[in-house]
C-alpha cells in the first residue's frame, strides 16, 4: 500500500516551500477528505463491504439542526467525593490516542435491524434500550453509564452494554446485568477499521520517534475528525454513520473506565475520569501503566497536592 500519509505531508512541505506552519495548516484542512482517501486504500480487498448510508433508526436522528438524538454515550465527568487522611499528590494522566484505539470496536456492517427482548448476541452490535443496573461504587469508581441525573431506561451502544454485562459476569461481579428492551443491530466485526487504525497508528509513532510535529498534527486530524464527522455532518458527506460515531464514542469511554478500574484493582486511589483520556490517580502509577507517547502508553499532564475533601483541584 502507498504512504499516502508521508506522500500528502511531503506534498504539503513543498508546496509550502517549507513553511511548517503554512503546510501543517494545509494539511489540517484536507484531514477529511484525505482520511476517506485513506479508508478506501486501507478497505482493498478487504472481506467486508462499508454500507456507508445505510437506513437509520428515528433514535440516531437529530431532533433539530442543532441538536441530539437519543443516544447516551456514557461520557465519564467523574470526581471522587473523599480522599484519605492527609495531603496527597496526584498526578493527572493523559491517555495518549484516546480516540485511535477506540476505533477497535464492534461495528455493525450493514442496516439496524429491530429487535425485542433482553437477550444479545455477541456477534451483532448496534444500539440497545436498556434500564442500567444500580451502581454500589460511586465511592471509588465511577459509573460504567457516566454521569446521569435520570433514572429509567435509556439508548446505549454496544461497548457500554457490553462493558455492563462484563462487569455483571462472575469474573467481577460489581453489579447485576442491565435490562435489554429493544435493539437496532446488525452483524458486526471488530476488526472493520483495524487496518486504518493502524496505518494511523504506525504513522503517529514514526512522526513521535522523528519528532515530525507536522505528520503528527496531521494524523490526529485525521482521525479525530473522521470520527466526529461521519456522523450528520456537512464536512463529510461520502459516510453517514450515526451508529459508528456513537459507538467509537463510547469505546473511549469505555476503555477510560477499563483504566480506572485496572488502577483500582493495582491499589492506586482514583480521584477523577474525565472525557475520554483524563485519569488522575494517588500512588505509584508508575507500576500500573508504562510512560511514553504511545497508544498503549500515559503521559503526566498535570501534578497536583489535595487534602480530605478536596478531591478537585
């Protein structure tokens, strides 16, 4: 496959005539079209077809231009309420690439198809109604739903559901299954957008080990608005997939939680989740999670003293 990513920046630095500035800014205007360009080389061959405008559920549509439909993404803003005896210092993690690796998900291939019943199959994924379980560890971990003022049921995609049944298993027993009311779904794969994940992926890590500010600038464009604009968007209208940003969404904030539940379990004191790659912890991180600029790799963002009750900065 061509280095499109290193062919369009070195195009960019020519024509710049090497202006940094002028060609990163070129290059953050075409991040778009270009990451489309991207999927296509990448999907070649592959063994699965993209519907990229299939027919959408009245949920996954917008109510009015400017505003939501109905799905609950379950976006952490969690801060934990009492810190242990004494002044501490806590260190906020950055989750490098928050959402790159979120692209790793279960995606529906084709049309929602209705369903009703609280049963799941595992090899589909979409969007399901369901009534969240309670949850009993507000204290020291936060909600898998996010932050919700209502109770009752309400739309979720596949990695919330699936993180609730996981954490409702016998493995970890932290609370009772959610309620399956109804679905849209359709079969699905993990793997649909790996190979684009990881030419992304590989392209940021060669721009970090040669400290090419402008390929990384670029490719974080690339991927942050491919995911935010394959929704209802004028910016990008060859992929209309409501379902498919909701649920990389979610996958974010489903990893983040699965973050703060591995620093948990390794006894360090988790004090905030935040968005999709902010963790602050008490303790040795250090031990728990490996430091660097990389996918699978933290990076301190901030270093700060709390005492009893004062959990926030």
């Amino acid at each position: 496959m061509p280095d499109l990513i290193g062919q369009a920046v070195h195009a960019a630095m020519e024509k710049s005539q090497g202006d940094v500035e002028a060609a990163s800014a070129a290059l953050l205007k075409r991040a778009i079209p270009d990451a489309m360009i991207l999927l296509d080389a990448c999907r070649k061959g592959a063994r699965y077809d993209i519907i990229a405008h299939p027919w959408i559920p009245d949920v996954l549509k917008k109510k009015t231009a400017r505003g939501a439909d109905e799905i609950w993404e379950a976006r952490p803003k969690w801060t934990r309420a009492a810190l242990p005896p004494g002044t501490h210092e806590i260190t906020a993690l950055d989750i490098n690439g928050a959402y790159l690796s979120a692209l790793k998900t279960h995606l529906p291939l084709g049309v929602l198809e209705h369903s009703a019943g609280n049963t799941h199959d595992r090899r589909r994924a979409g969007i399901h109604l369901i009534t969240p379980p309670p949850w009993e560890h507000e204290a020291v971990l936060p909600n898998p739903i996010g932050n919700r003022d209502e109770a009752g049921p309400l739309w979720v995609t596949e990695p919330t559901l699936r993180l609730l049944l996981r954490l409702s298993g016998t493995k970890y027993g932290l609370c009772e299954p959610p309620v399956i009311h109804e679905s849209f779904t359709s079969g699905a794969t993990e793997n649909l957008l790996e190979k684009f994940r990881g030419t992304l992926r590989d392209a940021r890590e060669t721009a970090i080990a040669e400290d090419d500010e402008v390929t990384l600038e670029y490719v974080k464009a690339m991927y942050s608005k491919f995911v935010s604009t394959m929704g209802e968007s004028n910016y990008n209208r060859e992929l209309y997939r409501p379902d498919w940003m909701h649920i990389i969404r979610s996958q974010a904030f489903a990893n983040l939680w699965t973050k703060a539940f591995k620093a948990h379990n390794e006894n360090l004191t988790v004090v905030r989740a935040m968005g999709t790659d902010e963790l602050h912890v008490l303790g040795d991180w250090r031990r728990v999670f490996p430091e660097g600029r990389g996918v699978t790799e933290v990076k301190v963002k901030d270093v700060y003293t709390a005492g009893v009750g004062d959990a926030e900065n």
